[in-house]
C-alpha cells in the first residue's frame, strides 16, 4: 500500500511539474523574444530558434502583450501566438490569422468581450488600432476557417478547461480595424 501511494505522489508531482514546466517556459520564452524584438532588426530570440518576432499584440484594458512569432507551426506557438504565413502579414490590410495556445498566451481569450480594443504593433509604422467585433467556436472538422475582409482572427484550442489538447473545435475572436 505505501509503495502504491508513493508511486501515485511521484506521478501526481511529476504531472504539476510538467505544467509548472510550460507555463515557465512561455513566460521565459517572451522575455527572450522581448529582447530580439527590440533590435533595429529583430532576429531568432536564441541561436537554435527558428522563428523571430514579427508583431506585438497589446490589449491596454487587460494589461496583455505579447509577442507575434513567424510561422503558424506547433514549434512556434510552443514560445508564444504565431502568425499564420498563408494570410495577411500581422498590420497589413487584409485578414491576418494569429494563433496562440489556450493553456498559457491565449489564454485570456475566454474572458474577450465584443467592443474591447487592441493594438497591433508591427515593424512597418505605427500601432494599428483594432475593436473586437465577435467570437465564435468553429469546427476543423467542417473545413478550414473561412473569412474575408481586414482585420484580425485570434484563434486557440476549445474548450478552454479540456484536459486533452489538440480537439477539434477552436475558439474565434474576430477584431476590425478601427479607422
């Protein structure tokens, strides 16, 4: 019995250090990309990276900001949200698609209201200002996420309290640019 509740601890402990784990690591990860950010040139926010931030989103009513890394790949969003390369780059007209996880960035996505405002900073001028028009779940299952028009799609992983990630469902915030 004891050695049954010792193995239980050590896998109970070996859980929360796993989670304790990613969340220091994309807090980490952040101040990294803060600091390549800041170059006249941002470039990889360490040698073995192989992204580089291209945007920073700030949401000046929750006290967020965070880091847009290149490329939409799992390795990416692991460090922070990353942009999608098939839409619009992150500032530019068109619909830009940033994704972010739900457990740790893009995790204060469950609480975005419709009206609240963000800014977009990128690299080619001054911070675009945007307004959340909506939210809404969509079903990879159904096709890919379809969208036209300017603005942003902030997309992550639904529900937000799943215990397994990598569902099929994802949580939507559509952002339009304000003029």
């Amino acid at each position: 019995m004891r050695i049954l509740a010792l193995a239980c601890l050590g896998l109970a402990l070996n859980q929360l250090g796993a989670g304790v784990y990613i969340q220091l690591k994309a807090a980490l990860a952040q101040q990294l990309i803060a600091h390549a950010w800041a170059q006249p040139e941002p470039g990889k926010p360490w040698p073995w990276a192989d992204t580089r931030p291209i945007a920073r989103l700030e949401w000046p009513g929750r006290g967020e900001s965070l880091y847009v890394l290149s490329g939409g790949r799992g390795n990416a969003l692991a460090f922070g949200p990353a942009h999608d390369p098939a839409s619009a780059p992150p500032g530019a007209p068109g619909l830009s698609i940033i994704g972010g996880h739900r457990d740790t960035h893009f995790r204060f996505l469950a609480d975005v209201q419709a009206g609240e405002e963000l800014l977009l900073h990128s690299q080619t001028g001054s911070p675009r200002r945007y307004q959340v028009s909506r939210s809404f779940i969509a079903d990879t299952r159904r096709g890919p996420l379809r969208a036209a028009g300017d603005g942003l799609l902030l997309v992550t992983c639904f529900p937000f309290d799943a215990l397994r990630s990598g569902g099929p469902l994802r949580y939507v915030v559509v952002a339009r640019p304000l003029l």
